[in-house]
C-alpha cells in the first residue's frame, strides 16, 4: 500500500483547512494511507480529520522547554525530536505535501523517504524549492491586502496532482456528541416560528489570531434583535475561557440570564456547528472546522486580516466600520431567509462580499458597501491573469462582463495607469536582460546585472498587476541549484524569457479588454 503524508505544522486553523485536501487525497487514491504530520498540542484537532488513518506528533512545548533549560543539553532536545520523528522517517512516502508551507516541513521534508514533493522544501543549499508554478504562487505571491486571487486551497490541490472533491464527509462526529447535540437543538429550534422551528444562528465568541474579537455593544444588539424576531434563536459559542465566560456573563446580565451559550471544546464543535442554520464567527479554527462541514458562515475580518472561507455560499464582511456590522448582518441574514430583521443603516460603511465559485475556481464578489471601481477592476483582472499565468485561456466571459458593466472611458483610464506600471516592469527586464549579456563578456559586469536584478525582484513586493508574475520569476531563480556559473546565467536568462512571456500575457488580457468585440476578434484569428 502507497502512503501519502500531509505535513501541517503551521498553526491549528492551518491543519483544520488540510481536511479538504486529505479528503481529496484520499477519493483519488482510495488504496492509499493518507498520514498527517502535526504538533501534539494539535492532536485532537487532526483525529477529526476523517480520511486521516493516521496522526504523527511533536511535543514542540516539550522540545523547547529541553532546549531552553539550563539543566539539559541541547542534544536532550534533538533527541526527543528525533525519536517523535522515527516512524515517519522509516516510512517510504510516495508523496509528502507541505499544506502548512511552513519552515519545519520545509527543512523536515528533505530528510524523509520520499518519490514526489508538493510544496516547497529547503534545499542543500539552504534556498527555498518549489514543485510547480502552484507551489511557487503559494510561497513566493504576497500581495499587499494579505489575501491571493488564487485561493491556497486551489494552489496546493494542483500541486498534489488532485481535483478538489466537494460531496464528501471532511470531519469525524462523535456519535455520542452528535445525539446530545441533535436532542438540544431540536428542543431551540422548537421554541419559535411555529412548525417551520427557529433559525438558529451561532454566534462564534472566539476572537480571531489577530487578537479581534466583536464589541460587546454589537453582540447585545445581535442577541437583542434576533430574541425580538419571530424566526431567529441565537446561541452562544464559547471555548471556555475566562474571558469569554465574562463576555456570557455580560450578556446574559442585560437580557435576565435568559440566553443559551454553549461551551464547546474542538472535539465536540462538529456536532454543534452542524446544527447551527448560520455561525457568525471572526477568522478562526471555528471558521475552518464549519467550512470543512459545508456549515453557512458569515465572517467578519479586520483591515489586513486574511479570510478563512473560501467555499461557494459563505460570505464576508470586511470590517471598516464596527459600528455597522450588526446591520450588515441583518441584511444577509435577511437576504438568506426572506426575512425582515430591523437595519439601523441603509448603507454600510463596511464591504460585504459574497463567495462564488467559477470554471476556474472560487472567487468573491461585492454585494454590500461602496465600491471602488479601482479594487474591483484589479482583483478580476488579476485574477484572470493570475490563471493565465497558471496555464489557463485568459477569462472572456469576465472580460464581456467588465465591458458591459464598466463604461469605456473607465476601462481606458485603468488599463492605461496598468499600462504605465507594466512598462515600468518590462523596462527594467530588458535592462536586465541587457546587463546579463554583458557578463557573458566579462563577469566584472556582474555587479551591475545583480543591481538590475535587484531592482527588477523589488518591483515583485510593490502592489501592481506584474507583481505575481515577478514573484514566479523570483521562485525560478531560486530554484536554481546548479554550482556552475554559466549553466546559471543561462537558467536565469530562460527564467528571464519566461517574464517576458508573463509580461505579454497582461497585455493581450488588456487588448482583449479595451477591444469592442474581443471574443469575436480571437475567433477570426484562430480561424
């Protein structure tokens, strides 16, 4: 039997997010044992993950408690280390993927028995590989709002060579919990809207990694207005701690103790999430655990806060203004279920954005709020270009749409302060082509090819449409491995080529947008 191995060793939310590529794995190599490698803390998070026959821990508390005590050598802790890692190191893996895309699995990974890795790892020489162009997008793309056009889930379901499956069980429910769980629903959901029962909504207290959490002012006004309705029954989510069984606390001061709060660790989760009809939760492994059960979500994320959801019926507000949130909350609770919860504001200060899905992949769009025709027009063209640069025809029922829903002399000024920041790009690549032919010549040219270089990687970090295309070409160089100097110049001139290809890509996206009948032009060429 093939074993595949996914390593997690990022963060919990990280290996909650793994189950949709575990599940995938697992549909495509039903003969396979699919392994996850995580953190011991972790461990009662990853057994949820239903197709995983198995888990393998590292005590990493313990480990650093060893390395740092000043009564044990720092030999005590490789040791444990290594004795965490037997099985998985004696253990031949037909693949190994860096889910987390982590520095542990990627120095861990060139260690282990392997015939294929998807992801990245760390070389012998210490420089980052990737397997692939999905790999590299995933390690190598850092764009300035923190969240990718490409979802990562999408990235590392190519890398491992695997379609996502999405009519599949992703998590394990105890059965004990899950009957407990169904008879206390059951009993809330019958206490109102008649035989149709109440909609019961889970609001998630949890704050999210940034340490965001709701106002209690929002919360008092959530539970308030959805205790007065006819159809809505909220129930509080809380993990326990001190600070939210304050928060509970609170609440049920101002409301007569009259609330239901349910306290939930990570194993009995599944069974609650699954009877909620929605969670509103902020960016957290309660918002990773509902995904991989296909729950309704709204999230709520904070300025530079990356969205957890990714999946086709969920929905997210971007937070700019706290005070609005509640009403934004309304109206998509009422836009679900044909209701009529009371708006404080017509208009939100806050952008309210819908999750979809396409031939490509998923994607969101704008629903609520004020738009800035800039960002909107930047994400889908990105987007379309990020897939051409992935292997895909540029997107022409997108382009049709941006026709018609954009004037032209809006496309025009857009593409041409676009056109402005690709010739910036192109310019500074042919110089550097240029300087790369002169250390051909001599290698005391170097100096200067190298500042070229510099200069042209630095514009891979700036906010423009070239910058995923600049972050690929950064990755391709860095997989160079070769000792010998000329077979690097020409690795890195072929890299260099293939930019300029990337390059071209944008502008045939922006041609095709600027033409009156772009679809009907590409046919004429390819007749």
């Amino acid at each position: 039997m093939k074993n595949i191995l996914v390593t997690c060793l990022k963060d919990e939310t990280n290996l909650l997010q793994s189950s949709h590529l575990v599940t995938s794995l697992a549909k495509e190599n039903p003969h396979c044992e699919i392994s996850i490698l995580t953190f011991a803390d972790l461990e009662s998070s990853a057994k949820l993950i239903k197709d995983a026959r198995n888990v393998f821990t590292i005590d990493r508390f313990k480990i650093e408690h060893l390395k740092s005590g000043a009564l044990y050598s720092d030999a005590f802790a490789l040791n444990t280390l290594a004795d965490s890692l037997s099985v998985v190191m004696s253990t031949e893996w037909s693949k190994v993927v860096n889910f987390g895309n982590d520095q542990i699995s990627a120095h861990l990974i060139p260690l282990l028995q392997t015939e294929e890795i998807a992801g990245s790892h760390i070389t012998n020489y210490g420089s980052v590989s990737t397997s692939d162009r999905w790999s590299s997008y995933a390690n190598y793309f850092r764009p300035a709002s923190g969240e990718t056009q490409i979802e990562p889930q999408t990235c590392f379901h190519h890398s491992a060579l695997t379609p996502m499956h999405n009519d599949c069980e992703r998590i394990r429910m105890g059965q004990d919990f899950s009957m407990v769980a169904n008879q206390n629903f059951a009993r809330i959901r019958a206490s109102k809207n008649g035989e149709q029962g109440a909609i019961v909504v889970g609001i998630n207290l949890t704050e999210s990694k940034s340490g965001n959490s709701f106002k209690i002012e929002t919360l008092a006004d959530m539970v308030e207005t959805m205790e007065s309705s006819f159809e809505y029954k909220p129930v509080l989510l809380t993990n326990g701690s001190h600070e939210e069984k304050q928060i509970v606390n609170e609440l049920n001061r101002q409301f007569n103790n009259n609330l239901i709060s349910v306290n939930m660790d990570i194993t009995a989760a599944p069974s609650v999430l699954a009877n909620l009809d929605w969670l509103i939760t902020r960016p957290n492994r309660i918002c990773a655990l509902a995904e991989a059960i296909d729950a309704n979500i709204i999230e709520t994320v904070c300025k530079g806060e990356i969205s957890r959801t990714f999946k086709d019926g969920s929905f997210v507000i971007q937070e700019l203004d706290s005070n609005h949130t509640a009403d934004d909350i309304y109206f998509l609770l009422n836009q679900e279920n044909q209701t009529v919860l009371p708006m404080g504001v017509k208009n939100s200060a806050n952008k309210v954005y819908s999750r979809l899905k396409d031939e490509l992949g998923f994607f969101k769009t704008l629903i609520r709020g004020e738009m800035n025709l800039k960002e909107e027009l930047n994400y889908h063209v990105s987007r379309s270009y990020h897939y051409a640069l992935m292997g895909y025809e540029p997107d022409q029922e997108l382009i049709k749409s941006l026709q018609e829903g954009t004037s032209r002399d809006e496309l025009v000024s857009y593409a041409s302060q676009a056109k402005e920041e690709l010739t910036e790009c192109v310019k500074t690549l042919l110089a550097t082509l240029r300087s790369l032919q002169s250390v051909k010549q001599s290698t005391k040219n170097a100096p200067r090819f190298l500042q070229y270089m510099e200069n042209l990687m630095a514009l891979g970090k700036e906010d423009i449409l070239p910058q995923a295309a600049i972050s690929l070409f950064e990755a391709s160089v860095e997989n160079i491995t070769s000792t010998d100097f000329s077979k690097n110049l020409e690795d890195i001139e072929a890299s260099l080529f293939t930019l300029k290809g990337d390059f071209k890509l944008l502008t045939s996206i922006f041609e095709d947008l600027l033409s009156e009948n772009s679809a009907e032009k590409r046919t004429q060429e390819e007749l």
